[in-house]
C-alpha cells in the first residue's frame, strides 16, 4: 500500500511539475543539466526537510547527535560539530535527524513537534519556493534556469513532504507518518526509555562502561521493547568487559545474539554481530565461528572500530600478525572522531592489548 501511494504522489508531482512549468513558461533545460538540478533539488529539498527536525528539536532543547543528508553527515563529536561523507550510513539515499530529549520523558506536545516538523518544513518550502518562482517567470538568462531550478525544488519539497507523511517502515527506520501515527495511538515507545538515553548521555559525555550507575543497567526487562532489551544486554557487556569480567561479559553478549532476531532496528544487528566476532576471535581463539559473525556483521550500517576491531582480531586468530596490526592501526585511528568519548576508552584498551597480543 505505501509503494502504491508513493507511486501515486510521484505521479501526480511529475503532473503538477509540467503544467507548473509551463504555467511559468520555463524552457526545458538540456537532459545533463537537468540531471545536475534534479540532484540539486533533491538534496536541498531533504536538506530542508532535516532543518525542520533540527530546529524543533534546538527550539524543544533536545540533545543533538547528528543530521544526514544522503551520505553527508553532520554530527556532534564531544561538543564539536564534524562534517562526514558516510558512503555505508543509515540512510544514503534520504535523510535523519537523530535527537533526543535532555532529560526524562518528553511530552506529546514535544515530540509531535519534533517529528511533524520535518513534513511542516517541507511543504513551507513548496508553498515559498513557488511562490518565489512565480516572481521570477519573466526573466531570461541565468535567472530563468534558476527559476526552473526554484520550481523543480519546489515539487520535489512537495513529494517529499507528503511522502514523508505515509506510515512506513523501511528496516527498521520509520517515517515520520509512523512516529505521528504512533504518537496520536499513544503509544510512548518513540523515544528510548529515561534509563537508556541516561545510559546514552553518560558513555557520550565520558563515562567508562565500567563507571555506569548499576541502578541504570538493571532495568527490568519487562518494560522494554526487543531493540531495547538488546542495547540494554550490549551495555552490560561493556560493563563487565571493562571491568575485566570477561566470563560475565561473555553472557549478556549471548544473551543479545539470541534476541537480536527480534530487532528491527539496522543499527542493533550489525553491532552486536560484530561484537560477537570480535569476542569469539580474541577471546575464544575461534576465527571461524568469528568469520560467520563477521559477515553476518558486516551487511549494513556499521561502525568502522567495531568493524575494524573484529577484523584484526580475526586476523590475530589466524596468525596473519601483520594484516591484525593493519586493523587495529586503523581502527585506533578513527577513535578521536568517535562521538562516543566513554566507549572508546574501552575500544582503546582492547585495541592496544590486541596489539601487544600481535607483538609477542
């Protein structure tokens, strides 16, 4: 049903595109500059569309972890703003805001504006930017191919806003029409519990897993989701690896495998995945089992220290010393653009022992 209805809200924009055009008389461009100002369209058109997350999100004090246009990736590194090109990100082929409240539960109020913003910003911008076209449908030159431009960013702001509307769920990312149809349900799981955004806010502010409050880490499972229950068993993990409880570590490691079937969230497969490699290679001294999880890990969105870290420690298992300290080196290297500054204190230490590991 969605793919019909997003059928239908391309047709209908490619309708209103050409009777708009030529309502505006614009001349058609040559097909590769057309091609040149429909990307530009769509990425300004998406860019616009984040910005309304991100204002509401600023103007209801939300925390800000990262906005993506395509594979362009804005995000707050230990309270540094940092622009990346992330070719294997969440959402390449669209955009995401990541936000989240301070502290507690967020109102209804907050977060219907949060989510509705970027719908709300989008059709604004259809409505300002034809508006702005019709203004300039006389000129000649360079103005009327930006003119074409305006009107053709215009429609796509349209579509994107109305698409953006329809309830959907694309492995496990979900369209703002989703999160409203949730919210006007009441259903309170849109937002990460209190407990976990605290867990969150600690590790990326600073905190060493084997620093977190306990009281955080024990929240009975009976209130949380299938992709909660998971980062709340990852969590553990961290916690006692950190604390050098390997054996303890070891089991809220399985525990997150054997749940991870139920999560629908990208994020949450590919990192406990490749968690599992990397345990099963360093400590378990077993590169093949490693290697099945590896790959399992490495299909979709990952992190490039998980991912880097698994691979050397794989590497270590088989005795290829060389190809291990590549990994590492490499995975060392990406630790001060990380954003969360308390888990890579544990990355570090793992990845140095790995190292002394491949020098002895």
């Amino acid at each position: 049903m969605q793919i019909l209805i997003g059928a239908v809200v391309g047709f209908l924009g490619v309708i209103l595109f050409t009777f708009g055009s030529a309502a505006l008389d614009l001349e058609s461009p040559t097909w590769t500059a057309f091609g040149g100002k429909l990307i530009g369209g769509v990425v300004l058109s998406v860019a616009l569309h984040e910005a309304g997350h991100v204002f509401a999100g600023w103007w209801m004090r939300y925390n800000f972890f990262s906005v993506s246009v395509g594979p362009l990736v804005l995000r707050n590194v230990r309270g540094r703003l940092r622009l990346r090109l992330e070719l294997r990100g969440l959402n390449v082929l669209g955009g995401l805001t990541i936000m989240f409240p301070k502290s507690g539960d967020p109102s209804r109020k907050a977060t219907g504006w949060f989510i509705g913003a970027g719908p709300l910003a989008s059709l604004s911008a259809f409505l300002l930017l034809a508006g702005w076209a019709a203004l300039l449908q006389d000129t000649s030159g360079i103005l009327a191919g930006w003119t074409y431009f305006i009107w053709l960013t215009a429609v796509l702001s349209l579509a994107i806003g109305l698409m953006s509307l329809i309830p959907e769920d694309s492995g496990g990312l979900q369209s703002d029409g989703a999160y409203l149809l949730k919210l006007i349900k009441g259903d309170a799981a849109i937002f990460p519990p209190q407990g976990i955004q605290q867990l969150f806010s600690l590790s990326i502010s600073g905190v060493r897993p084997r620093d977190l409050p306990a009281v955080l880490l024990t929240q009975p499972n009976a209130c949380l989701d299938a992709n909660h229950r998971i980062i709340i068993a990852m969590f553990l993990y961290t916690h006692h690896l950190d604390k050098g409880e390997t054996e303890m570590a070891m089991s809220f490691l399985d525990d997150a495998v054997d749940q991870v079937a139920k999560a629908a969230s990208p994020l949450l497969k590919p990192a406990v995945f490749l968690e599992k490699a990397f345990a099963e290679a360093f400590f378990g001294g077993d590169p093949e089992i490693a290697a099945v999880f590896l790959e399992q890990g490495s299909q979709g969105y990952s992190e490039k220290i998980t991912l880097k870290r698994a691979q050397a420690a794989i590497f270590l298992a088989q005795g290829k010393m060389e190809k291990a300290r590549m990994a590492a080196t490499e995975a060392l290297a990406e630790l001060p653009r990380h954003f969360d500054a308390g888990g890579v204190q544990l990355d570090e230490d793992l990845l140095h022992k790995l190292l002394r590991r491949v020098d002895e």
